[in-house]
C-alpha cells in the first residue's frame, strides 16, 4: 500500500514537472515566435472570431442609422430616437432626442451628442439623458471627457467661433469668442481644470497654427488673464488633433510631426514620411501605421505603439492593407477590409475578427464593440 501511494506521488510530481516545462516552453515560445504566438491564440486562447458568430442588432439599410458605442452599449439614432443595445443585442433603453444630423463623443460611461450645424446638443449617462441645451451658435465640433466635461466649438455670426465649457450638470463654465482665428479641437482635460484649443490663423501669407490651454477657474473670474500657455506650431502646417493624456499633460498632432506638452516643456516626435496613419487618442500611447510589402501580390500593415511615458515600443505585423485606424483608450483596431484586429497598448492581440463581406465601419465603448455592416451590427464585449 505505501509503495502504491509513493509511486502514485512520483508519478504526480513527473506529470507537475513535465507541465510545468510545457508551460515554460510555450511562454518561450509565444512571446519569441510571431508564428507560434498567431497559433496559440486562434486555436489554444480561442480570440479568432467570425463573422455571424456574434449577436447581431438588424439595420433597415433603406434609412439612413446613425451607429456610436459609450460604455457598455452600442446605439443607433434613427428618426430622432436613440437605440442603446448591450452585446447581447439586446435593446436596453432608448430616448426621444430631437437631432437629425448627429455630432457625437463618448468618454467612458459618458455619450455626447450634438446637433451638426444646429444648437441641440445632449449628455447621456447609462441608460439617463443628464441634461439638453441649445447653444447660441450652429455646432461645429464636440468633445466630453471621462468625467462628463464637455467642451464644443460652434460657429456664430461672420464665421466667429464660440468655445464652450460645460460640466456634467449641464452648467456653463466658459464662453470664449475666438474673432481672428479658426477653432479646430476644443478639449476639457482629464482633471476638469483646464480647457486647450487648437486654432488656425489663415489672415496672412503663411497658415499659423496655435493651441492655447485656458485655466477654467480663471476664465470664469479674469478672462484677459486665463491663458495658462501658448504653443506656436511651425508655419503652413494644420493641427490635426489635441488630447489629454494621464491628468494635464496635452499631446498636439499636426500634419508632420506630435508635440508633447508636459510641465509647460515640448518633446517632438517627427511622423515618418511613409506613414499611412496615425492616431494620438490611446492611453499614454501614439500609435503610427507603415505598410512594406509582402507577398508578391499583397501587402502587410506594421502597427507602432509608442508608449510616451516609458519609452516602450511595440510592433505588430498584419497582413494585408489598413483600410482605417481607430484608437480608444486602451484598444487599437486595424480595420483590414474583410478582417479586424484588436490590440491592446502593449501591441498583444485581444481579438481577431474575420468577415465573409468588407467591414463598413467599427465602434468602440468603453466595453463593447461595434461591427458595422449596411443591414446589421455584430457586436461583442472587449
């Protein structure tokens, strides 16, 4: 009996050693193989997914659906009303909102939604409607942060713009005309006490882009004396996109090169001249997107995921050609046409999706995932 039981122990403690070297060897081998790391994700971590797997919400591809995702929810505006489905496809809630053009932004649990070109605008948090307004002004550009701070640009009289602060109330924090310059991203930071803008000054010769960053306390007391920095970017060139990375430190897009602006000093990053994409929206990352060729009749698409505060780069490698880059927090999608990858800010794969027809669009909530097609969208939790 007690051989019996030491052998049963030997056997038990070779079977742990040999799963463990597995284990080992496995790890090895998926973070040193790229061939080995796309096997073990279809087919041992199960992230392949195909279309017609997933839940499904039908479109009437005869009228014009207006799709967005915030949260855990995917909605469709259709006919002034607001559709919200979770991903089981499931309609959870909807709303009566008077918008026929939409505008939106989505931070987090926060959706915002305007009306292009007219003075509508909404916030909506979970299955609520926080507030409605209308604006002195057509809505030209829309942005809320995580914490339900929202900031828009709206054109006014002689093609004046108007920038607005509005907090999660619905209470207006600031009202700034802008009368020589042209506004093209307002965003409230992540700590809800500064307001950047991105103008253009097109009066001379030469295109001058600028973006000022507010003090919101200070603009509501002293206006003349709120401006906390000015950076002038080179001349003849467009900032493309602002945003607010960790609480307050502010990253510009222009059309050539990234600007990072942290306690007031600027770090440069040159965008490669074969670069066909970039994006500056992901948490604490730049990603920027190459293609260099493959097969003799195709192409593959290199992915850089830059991370701004530790340096790190990483790389990923998909084939064929990027149709659009989308970026969101901490997911990095490549639309590819007929297929979508999913990563994260460390470069790994989350998910693969492989469609039988071209993918029209993608969105992405905090939690849940969109994929667009003219009569339906399949949707999924990430």
């Amino acid at each position: 009996m007690k051989r019996t039981k030491a052998k049963q122990s030997k056997i038990k403690k070779i079977v742990i050693t040999i799963i463990i070297i597995l284990a080992i060897i496995g790890v090895s081998l998926y973070i040193s193989s790229e061939d080995a790391r796309e096997w073990f994700d279809i087919y041992i971590l199960r992230k392949e997914i195909m279309e017609d797997d997933l839940e499904s919400i039908d479109l009437n591809s005869s009228e014009k659906n207006y799709v967005y995702a915030y949260g855990k929810y995917v909605v469709v505006l259709n006919n002034n009303k607001l559709k919200a489905y979770n991903s089981s496809a499931n309609n959870t809630h909807e709303h009566e909102i008077t918008i026929t053009n939409p505008v939106f932004d989505s931070s987090e649990k926060y959706l915002c939604v305007g009306e292009e070109n007219g003075t509508k605008i909404y916030l909506i948090s979970g299955d609520n409607i926080l507030w409605q307004k209308d604006l002195e002004g057509d809505i030209f550009r829309i942005n809320v942060n995580k914490n339900g701070y929202i900031s828009v640009i709206v054109k006014g009289n002689n093609n004046q713009n108007i920038i607005y602060a509005i907090d999660k109330e619905g209470k207006e924090l600031l009202k700034m005309y802008l009368s020589s310059t042209m506004a093209l991203k307002a965003k409230v930071s992540n700590d809800n006490s500064m307001l950047a803008i991105a103008e253009m000054d097109t009066s001379g010769t030469i295109i001058k882009p600028k973006v000022k960053v507010i003090s919101i306390e200070k603009a509501q007391k002293d206006p003349k004396n709120s401006i906390i920095n000015t950076y002038e970017g080179e001349g003849n060139h467009i900032v493309v996109d602002i945003e607010f990375q960790n609480k307050t430190d502010l990253v510009c897009m222009y059309d050539n090169y990234i600007s990072i602006f942290k306690d007031g000093e600027e770090k440069r990053i040159e965008i490669s001249q074969d670069a066909i994409a970039a994006d500056i929206n992901s948490k604490k990352c730049i990603v920027e997107v190459k293609e260099e060729p493959g097969d003799l009749f195709s192409a593959n698409t290199k992915i850089f995921i830059k991370n701004i505060q530790n340096k790190n780069e990483n790389t990923y490698i998909a084939e064929n050609t990027l149709k659009k880059l989308y970026t969101k927090d901490e997911i990095i999608v490549a639309n590819m046409g007929n297929e979508a990858i999913f990563l994260n800010t460390n470069g790994k794969l989350i998910k693969k999706y492989i469609s039988k027809q071209e993918i029209q669009d993608i969105v992405i909530g905090e939690s849940i995932i969109g994929i667009i097609y003219k009569n339906k969208i399949e949707v999924f939790s990430i």
